[in-house]
C-alpha cells in the first residue's frame, strides 16, 4: 500500500515533494560477479599473494539496520495458532511486565491542529511536484526497465531451445533422442520429393544453428560476467605449482642430511649400547646366584630366632623367604622340598606361640597383686636397637598368623584368678581371727558369718582393693594388646595404596634427570620392532621399576639372612630348597584384614568389661553370703552408710578403670537398701506417731540448736550438722522460730520433724541409690503425719488420746502455723531430691505436689474451721437482738467481747496478713447474720428512730474491731447490712 508519509523525490532540494499512490515498479538486482577469493599471479615483490577480502574480519560493521526480523514481525507470526503470552517474561524473568508509561511533564501534548500551518504552506510545493514527476520519469526507472527489457529477451532466447538439449543425460547414442534431434520422417517422405526434402534439412540446419548461436551467446555472457574470478583462479594455480616445487627441494635436502647423521652418529654407538646389556644381564645373574645363598640359610636362622623366643622376626623371615621362592626363584630344582619344611615349620610356631601365650597369662594374673601393676617379662636384647616387650611379640606373632581367638585363653585365666583372690582375702582375714575355728567351719560364706560387722568390713574393702589392682593388671596387659594391634591396623592402611605410592616414585625418579633409564631406552629403542618408538620407552620404563622393587627385596632377604650366617657357619645348612607352589601367600595377605582387626579392638575392649562383671559377681557374692542370716538388715545409719559407700567408691573406681557401668553390684546393693530403708522409715514413722500421740499441742520452745538448723537450711546445706561435744549452752530458747524473716510458732513434733525429714536427706546423700525408695517414704511420712494432725485437732482426736478437755482456736490456729512451716520446707525438699535423680524418674516428684495440695487444703480447713466458730456464736446471739436503747446493745457488747477474745487468743501465732483475711471472713459472716435479723425486723435505712439505733451498734462494733491490733486499717463495709433499695 502506498506510504502515507511524503518522500522528497530529490532530497528536497527543491522543496518539491509528491506522495506515491501505488506500488512501485519491481526492481531487479543487476547480477554481480562472484567474490574474488583467487591469489593473484606472483609478482616478486614479496607482498601477500592475496589482495581479496579476509574470510576473518568482518567487511561491515553490524548495526540495528542489518536486522532481518523486527519486533512486530516476530509478535505477529503467522505460524503460530496464537500469540504468546509469555514472550517478554521467559526471556527476561516475570519482573518483566507490561506496564503504562506515564507521559513526561516536560513534553508538550501535539495534536493535528499543531501541523496545520505546515500543511497549508506544503500542499502548493506538493502539487507542483507531483506533476513534474509524471512529466520526467526518474533515471533508475528507466535502467531498471531496460535491464528488465534484455533480461526478458535473453530469457525469450533460451526458452526457444527445446528441453531435450538441457537435459543431463543429453546423448545422441541413444535412438530415440537422436529421432527427436533429427526427425528422418521428413527426409523419406512417401512422395520422394528430393527438393523438399533439400529445403527441410536446411532448414533443419538452420534452425540447430540459431540454438547454437543462441546457446553460445548466453555462455559467452556468463562468462564475460565472471572472467575475472576465472583469470584469478588461473594465477592462483601458477603460484601452487612454484611452492610445490620448493617444498620438494627442502625435503630432498633433509633426507640427506637424515642419512649424513645416520652414518655418522648411529653406527658408531651400537657397539656400546650391546657391551651395556651383556653387562647388565651379568649383573642380574650375580644377584640371583646371592639371593639363593640367602634363601639357603633360612633354616639355621630360623632356629636360632626360635632359641631366643623372636617368633616375630622367624614368621616374618619364613613368610619372607616364601615370597622369594614364590617370586624370584620359582622353577629351581635344587629348592623343591624348602616349601614344604617352612611350612611344618610355621605350624611348630604357631603351637609354640598359643601355648607361650598361655603361660605368659597364667604367670601374669596369679603372680602377687601388690607388686607393681606392670605388664609381666620384658626381654631386653643388648644387641637390638630398641626393647620389645615379650607380650608384644606374642600377640603379634599371633596376629600375623591369624590366631585371633588368643583372647579366649586369657579370659579362661582371668575367670580362675579372680576367684582365687576372694579365697585368699577370706583365708588372709580368717587367719587373724582367733574366734573362727577354720577346721570346724570349711565353707567361706560361714566364715564371713561369723565375723563382726568391722570385721567382715575391713575384708570386704581389701577385696575390692584387690580387685582394684587386679583390673589395672588386665587393663595395663590389654592396652599393650590394643597398641599391637593398632599398629598392625595403620600398618594395612599405610600399605592400602602400593600402586600410587610406586607411581609417585617413579614420577620422582623421572623428573631427576633422564638418566635412569639411559642403558634399557636406548636399547629398546634399537631392538624395538614396532610402530611407535613411545612404546618402547614405556616398556623398558616398566622393566626397570620391577628391576628396582625385587632389587629391594633381595636386599631386605639378604640382610635378614646375612644377621645369623656368622653364628651358624658351623652348623651343616640344610641343602633342599623347593619350588613354592600356588598356595603359598604373601606376608600381606597373612595378616588379618581391617575388619578382622577392628574385632579384635572390640574383642579387647568387651574383654575389660567382662573382668569388671566377674570381680562385681564376685563382689555380689561376698555381700550375699553376709546377708543370708539378715546382718546387713539390722546396721545402724551409720554403719550402712560406711557400706554403701564403700561400695560406691568400688563401682566408680572401676567404672572409670573400665569405662563401663555395671549394675550387679549396685542392684545387689539396692536390695539391701530396701531392707535397710524399710526398717529407717519405721523406726522414724512409729517414733513420729508416739510424738502425735502424746503431743497436747501447745506453743513449745525454740532450743538454739534447732534454729541453727533451720538456719543452715536457709543457707543451702541440707545434711544434719555435726554432733557437738556436749557442753553448756549459754543460749535460751526462743519463743518463736525465725525462718526466713518470718516467726513460726510450733509444737514440739514439728521440730523434731524437720530433723527426721533431714535425716532422710542425709540418707540420700549418703546413698544416692536409694533416692527414689527413700522419697516414697519421706512423702508417705508427711502424709501420716498431715493425716494424723488432722485427726488430732480438727477431728477431736487428742480429746481421748491425750485428754484434752476442748480444742481451742489457739490449738487450731497454731496447728495451722505448724502446717504452713512443714509446706514451705517441701519445695526446698523436692530441689534437694531432684538433684539425686535421673532425669527419667522425675515423675516420681509428683508425690510433693499431692502433699502441697492435702496440707493447703488442710490449712483451708482450720481456716473455716475458725470461721465456722464464730460463724455459730453470730448466729445464736443476733437471732436475739432487739433494736431498742440504751445503747450500745448488750448483743453487739457480747460480740465484740468474743471476737476480742479470739483475736487475744491466735494475735501471736498467726501473721498480720492471715490476721487480716481471717477476720475480713468473720466480719463477712457477722455482716450476713446481721443483714438477716435487720430484715426480719423490718429496719430499713430511711433515717428513721430506728435506724439510727442500728447505726450507732454498727458504729461501736467498727471501732471495737478497728482498735484490735494488725486490724486498724482493715475496711469492715458496713453499708452491705442494708437492703439495697429497689
């Protein structure tokens, strides 16, 4: 469609500009040569042969313009079924978004009116132009036509030739093609008219003529439009041919320079290189002829290691001799039956090694404890250069040979001294007594029956010192076992990665110099027969590397032989050397593998625990013996806790021996706790309930060394204090105790209380085994002794049983007091006994909470149980008051007589705060009786006679109560006895 925006048809120059109303004409392109990329003939300047464009650098530089696809294009695809949603986003990320642009502020808003004066001056110049451009026709227009014009005419030209020439399997030996070129048809005619047939051959010839010139001419024409590249590639090929001609020459130099340093440096070397491996093959057969005299002393030198108990260095030589048979002398005649005695040989060791073994452990555990807790023998060899102990060569000479069950044997052993060692403590201690007749009582247990508590005591603590020593023994023996085998295990995993330690090696030995390799690469480079001469070098590189690793070991073999040759020159060797056979294996493979040895690490470790359960089933045993006839029941405190902690010490001295926690001894203790515990919580419970029984719940005096108790509770030290030296005590009593700033005024049975709850306390400390037994008793305690007071006081029981002859308010109130003092010392009880438990018995703390709630309840009760007093004397004196003078009434006097006297009576015992709480209860129960007589006597607060008589009582039993002490400022709302009015 036609541009709607007008175009200067001359660059408007002369201001004429016109708009096109149709399309404009099609051009075509005038057809251009193609691009010149043939050198240029040789001209001897020395210049580039090649003036063309580069094939590299870029001929224009790329712009916006040079774009193919716009963006509306690409939008409005019309292969696609629809357009795409996400065409911004999933290129550059969902933040992306179409968005409004504001317009600028800064730019004006233009419209059409804004070009109408430009139109009105342009319109004229338009017109004008118009119609000069349909006068003067443009000059590219007429190119293009006349282009287009011969472009048609060739192409009219060439269409006249008929297809049959054009095509690629065009041949006139073909009959039937030849038939159509020429049509002989017209030649033989019927009529045989020779001059027609004249004119139609000429004319036939003349027609293939013209598509001749036609052809011709065309041919001519593309050549003439690409002559250029032709003449270039023609020059191109002159200058190839020159550079081929100087790359032969040069070749043809080199080959014979080849051929001079051939003749001149190669030939003569040969000699040399073939002299080196004569010499080197000599070499090779030296070494072997020693290394079989090496390997023909390995029996003398074996048993000479054998005589001095060096099993270690006789396997290592025996499994280091099979290698050599095995690897460097297979096949030799003269060593075929060697094999075979170093075998008979390894397993004459190996009996030797297990029943040395056994020796050594049963000499090492039954030898005296109270030596030196060392490990047993060490050989010391003057000549060697360092000492080994010999239950280090054992175990290793058991490993190597995989004897792994070597800790069975000493388990057995250990099992039989550790029963010997209580046998010989009860024998020792029996010995000392005169009082055991050891020919009337044979069995151990009757023994230690017999004995006093000390007695048996004193040979209960030299047992577990012995056992004590014993375990250090086991541990010390076991601990140079574990070091043995944890160095075989880091030597495994040092020897793990041969390959990459022989490569680093040998990349060492090659970045030395290229000198290593000097004899065996240049002679493989001379007799090598292949390809490439990089494998020769590769495979003369290997040779030497396992040249250089048995060199190693004929070395090694050498010097352990050559050590015993002196001593054993005059003993005749043993002549028969064999030829090793497929089974024999290697020194590496001997030894255990990393999981086997990691077993045995385990092995040792439950070895140390299984010594710890034997010397506590031991142990368990003495105390069960002790116990069968009830001694250990019937201990004091004391004694039992002289026991226990002996016990304890033993638990935790072999528990950090031996790493482990063994329950046998404790739990056998735990049993005898029980026992023990039961008979401690009813001897303190029955001497509780005979203090209840014969308690007449008067306030008592406060000796000085109760309130030093209750002092160091404060402090944080919840054990008993130490028994002083009795003396005189210059200190009185107290009337009150002080606990925390606050007065508490008890009983006598209260004291003694917290001194019984303290002693459970020491006991926990004591035993801290018996934590959760003992707070199970310790609650069931203050539950009896919360029940029991309530029984007593609240429920008249100390009427009958100690003769009381009423129960007052000063015994309810000061049975409070003495409740409220018990409850503030549980939590402190409750965090004392938390600290002696697990985590996961922590439940039984519940029990204080329970106790919490029964003794506040208890407290609520004497509470109500005080109001309730006065709550019955209110009743029984309003339901007769008589509003009348004189006044104040005889009924309000008696009140406030009564509550006058019950404050006189409980002022001492109680705090200000529950002074003022009690009596904020009565003063709402006498409200409430006085609300209902006023009610029932219809008096009502109309400032009537009447109740002006109300008002003056309620006025003189506000100031009665107010002039009490602690009750000055307590607020009686007295306006509540009145109905409110509706």
């Amino acid at each position: 469609m036609a541009s709607p925006v007008p175009r200067s048809a001359s660059g408007g120059r002369d201001g004429i500009y016109h708009k096109e109303h149709g399309p404009s004409p099609p051009r075509l392109r005038p057809i251009r040569s193609l691009p010149d990329v043939c050198p240029k003939e040789p001209t001897g300047e020395g210049r580039s042969l090649c003036n063309g464009p580069s094939v590299v650098a870029e001929h224009d530089r790329w712009t916006v313009y040079s774009s193919k696809v716009n963006l509306p294009a690409a939008l409005n695809d019309p292969r696609l079924a629809k357009r795409e949603s996400d065409f911004f986003t999933k290129t550059w990320g969902l933040d992306f978004t179409e968005m409004e642009v504001m317009p600028s502020f800064y730019l004006p808003n233009i419209t059409r009116e804004h070009f109408g004066p430009y139109l009105q001056e342009m319109s004229q110049r338009e017109r004008i132009h118009e119609r000069c451009k349909t006068i003067c026709p443009n000059k590219d227009d007429v190119d293009a036509v006349s282009s287009i014009t011969n472009y048609d005419k060739s192409r009219a030209e060439l269409e006249q030739v008929p297809k049959i020439f054009m095509k690629p399997d065009f041949a006139l030996e073909d009959p039937a093609t030849f038939n159509t070129v020429l049509p002989w048809s017209h030649f033989h005619s019927a009529g045989g008219k020779s001059i027609r047939d004249g004119a139609s051959s000429k004319l036939l010839q003349e027609k293939l003529s013209h598509y001749l010139d036609v052809v011709e001419v065309s041919i001519a024409r593309q050549i003439s439009l690409r002559s250029e590249a032709f003449f270039h590639a023609m020059s191109s090929q002159h200058e190839l041919q020159d550079r081929l001609q100087e790359t032969q020459q040069a070749v043809a130099i080199l080959r014979s320079r080849t051929a001079a340093m051939d003749r001149v440096m190669c030939q003569g070397p040969l000699w040399a290189l073939r002299s080196s491996l004569t010499r080197n093959n000599c070499v090779k057969l030296h070494n072997k002829l020693k290394l079989m005299a090496a390997v023909h002393q390995t029996q003398p030198t074996v048993q000479l290691l054998l005589s001095t108990s060096e099993f270690v260095g006789a396997l290592e030589l025996i499994t280091t001799t099979k290698e050599v048979l095995q690897q460097e002398l297979q096949g030799i005649h003269s060593f075929r039956h060697l094999g075979s005695q170093l075998c008979e040989l390894e397993k004459l060791i190996d009996k030797m090694m297990v029943e040395d073994f056994s020796m050594y452990a049963r000499s090492d555990l039954s030898r005296s404890l109270k030596e030196e807790p060392q490990v047993l023998e060490k050989v010391h060899k003057p000549n060697a250069a360092s000492s080994k102990e010999r239950l280090e060569s054992l175990v290793f000479g058991l490993l190597r040979q995989r004897k792994l069950d070597f800790l069975d044997i000493y388990s057995d052993e250990m099992i039989i001294a550790a029963r010997s060692i209580v046998t010989q403590c009860v024998a020792d201690s029996v010995v000392l007594i005169e009082q055991i007749d050891t020919e009337v009582t044979f069995k151990l247990a009757d023994q230690m029956r017999l004995m006093t508590f000390p007695q048996w005591f004193e040979l209960l603590k030299n047992i577990f010192e012995c056992f004590l020593l014993f375990l250090q023994r086991i541990k010390a023996t076991l601990n140079v076992i574990r070091n043995v085998v944890l160095e075989v295990l880091v030597s495994n995993q040092k020897s793990r990665l041969p390959a990459e330690a022989s490569s680093g090696k040998s990349g060492q030995e090659a970045s030395q110099g290229p000198l290593v390799l000097q004899g065996e690469a240049e002679l493989a480079y001379l007799t090598h027969e292949g390809l490439f001469i990089s494998d020769a070098l590769n495979e003369a590189q290997q040779q030497q590397e396992a040249g250089s690793v048995g060199q190693d070991q004929n070395s090694t073999v050498g010097f352990r032989t050559q050590t015993g040759r002196v001593e054993t020159a005059d003993t005749d060797p043993p002549s028969g050397v064999t030829e090793v056979s497929a089974s024999f294996v290697s020194s590496e493979n001997m030894m255990p593998t990393e999981l086997e040895l990691n077993c045995v690490i385990s092995s040792i470790q439950d070895l140390l625990y299984k010594a710890s359960d034997v010397s506590h089933d031991r142990c368990v045993k003495v105390l069960t013996a002790r116990a069968k006839d009830g001694s250990l029941e019937r201990l004091n405190s004391t004694e039992f806790v002289s026991l226990s902690q002996a016990v304890e010490g033993f638990v935790r001295d072999t528990e950090e021996l031996c790493g482990r926690t063994r329950l046998s001894l404790r739990g056998e203790l735990q049993n005898q706790a029980k026992r023990f515990v039961h008979r401690f919580h009813e001897e303190r419970k029955n001497k509780l309930g005979l203090l209840l029984d014969n308690e007449r719940w008067k306030q008592a005096e406060v000796p000085a060394e109760f309130q030093d108790l209750v002092n160091s509770i404060a402090d944080g030290k919840i054990t008993l204090p130490e028994r002083k030296t009795p003396g005189p005590d210059d200190r009185k009593p107290a009337e009150f105790l002080l606990v925390d700033g606050q007065k508490y005024a008890v009983v006598g049975t209260v004291l003694l209380l917290i001194r019984i709850f303290l002693e459970y306390c020491q006991c926990v400390n004591d035993i801290p085994s018996i934590a959760t037994d003992m707070l199970t008793r310790l609650s069931d305690l203050l539950k009896h002794f919360n029940s029991r007071s309530c029984q007593l006081v609240l429920g008249a029981g100390a009427l009958q049983v100690v003769g009381l002859k009423t129960i007052t308010t000063k015994n309810l109130a000061l049975a409070s007091r003495c409740l409220q003092l018990v409850v503030h010392y549980i939590p402190i009880i409750r965090t004392h006994f938390e600290t002696k438990l697990q985590p996961k018995q922590f439940s039984v703390l519940r029990h204080f909470n329970h106790i919490t709630k029964d003794y506040n309840d208890h407290i609520a009760e004497i509470s109500a149980k005080l109001v309730a007093i006065m709550d019955s004397l209110f009743e029984k004196v309003l339901s007769k008051y008589e509003v009348k003078a004189p006044m104040p009434s005889a009924c309000f006097r008696n009140v406030c007589k009564q509550i006058a006297k019950m404050h006189e009576a409980i002022f001492e015992l109680l705090p200000e705060e529950q002074m003022q709480m009690l009596f904020l209860r009565i003063n709402a129960s006498f409200k409430m009786h006085l609300k209902r007589q006023l009610a029932r006597l219809s008096v009502i607060n109309d400032g009537g006679p009447q109740h002006g008589l109300v008002v003056v009582d309620v006025a003189f039993y506000t100031e009665n109560i107010q002039a009490l002490k602690s009750l000055e400022r307590l607020d009686l709302n007295m306006v509540e006895i009145w109905e409110q009015k509706r």
